[in-house]
C-alpha cells in the first residue's frame, strides 16, 4: 500500500508539472513565433514608411534649383505670380498640404494656401537648422487635436550664401494607410517622447500623450534570452516591439495583440498535457528498458565491427603498420611490417619500437623520440621522415617513417607506418649516376666548343691580318713606287743642275712619306690596348677642342650643337673620346663634300645612367649592304689611297673599350645618324 500511494503521489505531481511544462512550451513557442511574425510586418512597415518619405524628398530642390525662385530672392518681386502659380501646381501634382518660400530669416514669401499658414515655432525651428546644417532638413509638427505635419525644407543658395528656404508640408496620416492586421497597432515618436501619430483608433497620439501612466509596461525574457516587452491597458495586452530611425529622429512602437497567444496556450496545453502523461505513464518503464538493451547490443557490434574492420584495413594495407602504446612497446602489427623487418609474431610482442631503427645514429629525432616517447607525448607527431630501418637480421634498408596519436579502445596509441623505399634510393643513384654523366659530357661539349670557338678566332685573326696586309701592300705600292721614280728623277736633275725642279720634287717626296705616316698611324691606333681604368670626362670641351681642329672644313658648313646644361662628366679616356669625336666628323665632312646645302647636327639626351649623343649629317650616305659592314676592319667607301677604312672600326673598338656603344641609322631624306652612348659619372648620395 505504501508503495502504491508513494506511485500515485509521483504520478499526481508529474501530473501537475506536465502540464505546466506543456502550457509553458506552447507559451514560449507561441510567442516566439508571434514576435517573429510582428517582427517582419514591422520591418516590411518601416521599409513602406521609408519608400514612402523617399517619394517627398526631393520636392523642395525643385524650388531650391529653380532660376526664378533665385532670382525672386535677389530682389526681382515681379515672379510672385509666376511663382505662387508653380508651388500651387506641385502642391497638386505632389499630393502634399503645402509649398512655401521662405526669406532666410524665415519670413513667408510665398505660400501654396490660402488660408493655412506655417506657425512660427514651425517656422523657427526650420530656420534654426538650416543655418546650423546647411542642408535638407526635416522636421515633424503635432498641436493637440490636429494632424501631424511632416516638414521637408531646403536652403537657395546664391554664391553660396543662404538667401531663401524651400518648405513643403506633407501630411503624416498617409503612413497609417498601410497594411496592417486589425488588431496590430503602429505609434511614432519624437526623441523627446512624444507621440505625434498612431494608427489606432482608440489610442491616438493625443490620448497617449494625456495617459501614459495608465498604461503598465512589463519586461519578460523567453528561455532562449529573448526580452519581451508588454503594454497592459484596460482592454487588452500588447507585444511591444520598439525601433529608432536615427536619420529621421523617430522611434517607432509596433504593437501586436496578445490574445491569439494566450488562446493558443489555453487550446493546446491541455493536450499537450495529456498526451505527455500517457506516454510517460504507459510507455517510459518500457521504453528504457528496451532502448538500453538496444543501446548495449548496438555499441558491442560496432565495436566487433570496428575490430574487424581494422584488423582488415591493418593486415591488407601495402604499408606497415604497428600500435605503440604510451610506452614505446609494440602491441600489434601487421604481416607488411613483420616482412619488412623479418619479424616473427614471437618476436613483437612487447618489443620496443626504437630497436627497429637506426641504432648506429644515437642523434637520430626517431630513436630519441621513440625512447622517450611518455616525455613527448604532446609532440609526438612525425610525417613522412626518411630514415634506416633494422632488419632482425641486422640488415639496414631505407623507409618513410611517421607516427601520429591514435585513440584504441578508450586508451592512448600511437600508429606508426613504414614504407620501404629501397627502390626509389636506388631509381635515385641511378639518376643521379646519370645526371652525373650527363654533366661529366655536357662540359667536355663545352670544352671542345670551347676549343672550336678559340681556333675559329684565331681563324679570324689571320684572316684580318691577310687581309690587313693586302691593304697595307696595297695602299703603299702607290707612294714607293712614286717614290722610287721621283728619286731617279732627282740623279738626273742633280746632274743637269736643275735645282728647282729638284726643290718641286722634294716637297712631292715629302708629301708621300707624310700620307704613308698617316696610313701607319692607323694602324697603331687600330692596335691600342684597352684602358686599365676609365676616368670622367667632361664630352662639351672634347667636342669643343674637336670643332676647333675642323673649324676651317666646318666654315662651309651650317653646324647646330644641343646640349644639356649643365652636362655631367662620362667616364672614358679622353684621347679616345676625342679620337671617337674627331672621325665621326671628318667622316662627315668627307661625306657632305657634294652636298649643296650641308648640315650637321649634334646632340645630346640622358636617360638613366647614360648619355647618348647623336652625329646627323645630310651628305651621300651608304648603301643597305655597306651599312651592315661599315663598322668592320678595312670596310671603305673611299677611293684607293684616300684611306684604309680603319677609322669607323677603331671608333667602335674605342667606344667597347670605354664601356660605350656605337650605332648607326640612315636618315630618312639623306646622309648618316651616329648615335654615342656613354656611361656617366656616378656621383654618391
């Protein structure tokens, strides 16, 4: 019996808290779901509220941008007409209860109405922030017992100065047309907290303003920390939910009625009630009973399952693997390990892992870490390390070894995998054996090209030195042989007593020995070693000294030089430079000789580091073929005995030897374009 009454006293109280468990549960869940209903009717409200005034906010720049309400402001009283005529239309077109045109110290200049005018509160405060914001205002107005008044107002500006202010008058009983449910309300606020406009019909915004203390306010949280706010008057409870505009300075009210959520509870608590006692009454004994018998057997075949299926994975994988417990020692391993290592299933049992590895290295990360596994269990993770595993043996062959934690039955593990890579070391010595060879014949090429490069030079060498000698024979048979016939010449007018023919011959004789000198001299300067160092060289005074020398070939001549100023040094040498200078413009001068108009152009640009210097003339230029050669030893378009063709090949030689470049274009109307780049003097920070 005491047993009985002890069951019916746990059934009665389950009874009681059942139910109000359910009523609770339906409370929360029906609340819930209405405050998420009111809560997107609300933001659907606000986003209507808004494209709503957006319709009206542009309505005052269209006086503010209008000429004749600028120029009515200037002074100019006969647009009032015209004017008043355009703000009565818009008033019309726009649907609103007003235009104005205000003064800027906010007379009323003109006003769409008759009869209704702005009050001069209204006025003030428009005013008022407009000169403090310089910009498009609005600006709410409620009196007691009228419509709320939503004013949009605009600064004219001339020359920046506020002269006028554009109002227009809208009114804010449009924004309680929109949709909503009857039992649903909408309020507005000022910052100050009064209201000026509610969708009800019984609390209106002059009602709410008068009893505000009759209306109770109760805060209340749902189980999942949302806050709930009640309004509590006379004829029915609201959910209140609360938002402020920050742009307009209004907070919004929106109340949706209790009721629905309240009946909801009443109708569903009951059977919520009911059908949770039945089920715990007839069912819940039962249903433990069986769920933890199917729990046990559930989790004992998974954990046979999950057995098998890893000792299958382990014993079929083409790697090895074996179980390391906290210790080092090994507790399981599969056959791919055993045949690694040569191991019998006697021999691993309890055997220590580090005994599988390079024991020659002491330094080893693997051994040290496997002798030490309990001091770095937190850092015990290895990923694809190269190492030395032991044979049983004691044969050494090479593997990737790595080890990660590995949670077995409730207990700390850790797996190990091999992978013997002996064929890889060895496909890599073979390549490298390869590599090896390749590199061993690439070098011996390099050498034979090597060797085949330097026999083609001296190819080269003595092919210019023969052709070298041609020339030389060449250009100095003419004068010996001049000379030989001048001397017999002289015995004979020796003996005749002619002394000034023989004078005439002398001074011929002289003549030839100085142009076989010339021709001579160009040879050495072709042999000039390259300089050791290179100096700065100031380029306007070697250019200048170098027109000084041809002053009297450049008379006929209409010479421009353009130069930078002030010009930095280049670096080169400068008898060189002046060499390099002075046959460019004797080549020149050679090449304008039957021009009718000659010209020479000189001059200079800098980019970056370098200087490049250009030598233009209009003389008789070269063909496409000589300008490809015209760089080369005794390239020449000269006649026989005016030169060896030396001069253009020693100034490129000269410019290499300086560090520089030299390069040549045909003109587009006629003659040759040299172009000289020089280094410059670099000069520290």
């Amino acid at each position: 019996m005491r047993a009985k009454a002890v069951l019916a006293t746990a059934i009665l109280i389950w009874f009681f808290v059942s139910q109000w468990a359910g009523k609770e549960l339906v409370r929360q869940w029906q609340t819930a779901q209405s405050i998420e209903q009111s809560q997107q009717r609300f933001l659907d409200y606000i986003g209507d509220v808004r494209r709503t005034l957006h319709r009206f906010y542009h309505l005052p720049y269209l006086i503010t941008n209008n000429r004749n309400s600028q120029t009515f402001l200037a002074g100019d009283s006969t647009l009032y007409p015209a004017l008043r005529n355009e703000l009565t239309l818009l008033d019309k077109a726009a649907n609103t209860k007003g235009w104005y045109l205000l003064s800027a110290s906010g007379d009323l200049l003109i006003s769409s109405l008759e009869d209704e005018r702005l009050s001069e509160a209204d006025i003030d405060a428009i005013v008022e922030q407009i000169h403090a914001q310089r910009e498009g205002v609005s600006l709410v107005s409620k009196t007691r017992g009228s419509s709320p008044f939503f004013y949009l107002a605009a600064p004219i500006n001339i020359d920046f100065d506020i002269v006028g202010i554009a109002v227009v008058q809208i009114n804010l009983r449009l924004l309680t047309e929109q949709a909503l449910t009857s039992s649903d309300a909408i309020l507005f606020q000022n910052l100050r907290g009064d209201y000026f406009l509610s969708s009800h019909p019984d609390m209106t915004a002059d009602w709410l303003n008068e009893h505000q203390p009759q209306i109770v306010h109760q805060h209340s949280e749902l189980k999942d920390g949302t806050s709930l706010l009640f309004w509590h008057n006379q004829d029915d409870t609201y959910l209140a939910q609360t938002i402020v505009l920050d742009d307009l300075h209004w907070q919004l009210t929106y109340l949706s009625s209790y009721k629905p959520v309240r009946q909801a509870v009443v109708s569903a608590s009951w059977g919520i009630t009911i059908g949770n006692l039945v089920l715990l009454m007839f069912a819940v004994i039962a249903y433990q009973r069986q769920q933890k018998n199917l729990s046990q057997q559930r989790i004992q075949k998974l954990m046979d399952e999950s057995r098998q299926r890893m000792s299958q994975m382990i014993n079929k994988t083409h790697v090895g693997l074996f179980l390391l417990n906290t210790q080092g020692q090994i507790e399981d391993i599969n056959p791919m390990a055993k045949r690694y290592f040569s191991l019998s299933d006697s021999m691993t049992k309890q055997m220590p892992a580090w005994q599988l590895f390079d024991i020659g290295n002491p330094a080893s990360t693997i051994l040290s870490l496997l002798k030490n596994l309990p001091k770095h269990r937190d850092l015990a993770e290895l990923t694809a390390i190269e190492t030395m595993g032991r044979r049983s043996d004691g044969s050494q062959f090479p593997l990737l070894f790595s080890l990660t934690a590995f949670p077995w039955h409730g207990e700390h593990h850790y797996l190990v995998t091999v992978l013997d890579i002996s064929k890889r070391k060895k496909a890599e010595q073979a390549l490298q054996k390869a590599n090896e060879e390749l590199t061993n014949r690439v070098e011996a090429r390099t050498a034979e090209l090597k060797a085949a490069q330097q026999e083609l030079i001296e190819s080269s060498k003595l092919a210019a030195l023969g052709k070298m000698s041609s020339a030389i024979t060449h250009e100095l048979n003419q004068p010996l042989t001049g000379l030989k016939t001048l001397l017999t010449s002289n015995e004979v007018l020796m003996e005749r007593g002619e002394l000034a023919m023989l004078k005439s011959n002398n001074q011929l004789i002289h003549r030839l020995i100085d142009r076989m000198g010339k021709m001579t001299s160009q040879l050495k300067s072709f042999a000039y070693q390259k300089p050791e160092q290179l100096c700065p060289v100031s380029l306007p005074e070697a250019l200048q000294e170098t027109l000084r020398i041809y002053q009297a070939e450049l008379a006929p001549i209409d010479v421009r030089v353009r130069l930078p100023h002030p010009l930095a040094n280049v670096l080169g040498e400068e008898q060189r430079l002046r060499q390099v200078l002075g046959n460019l413009i004797a080549n020149a001068i050679d090449a304008m000789k039957a021009t009718a108009q000659p010209q020479l152009m000189i001059s200079a640009s800098i980019a970056q580091n370098e200087l490049s210097i250009a030598i233009s003339d209009n003389g008789c230029g070269v063909s496409e073929e000589q300008l490809s050669q015209l760089f080369e030893p005794f390239a020449t378009s000269k006649k026989i005995g005016e030169g060896l063709g030396l001069g253009l090949s020693i100034t490129a030689n000269n410019m290499r030897d300086m560090q520089g470049h030299i390069s040549v274009n045909k003109n587009a109307s006629a003659g040759l374009t040299f172009t000289l780049t020089f280094l410059l003097e670099a000069h520290p920070e």
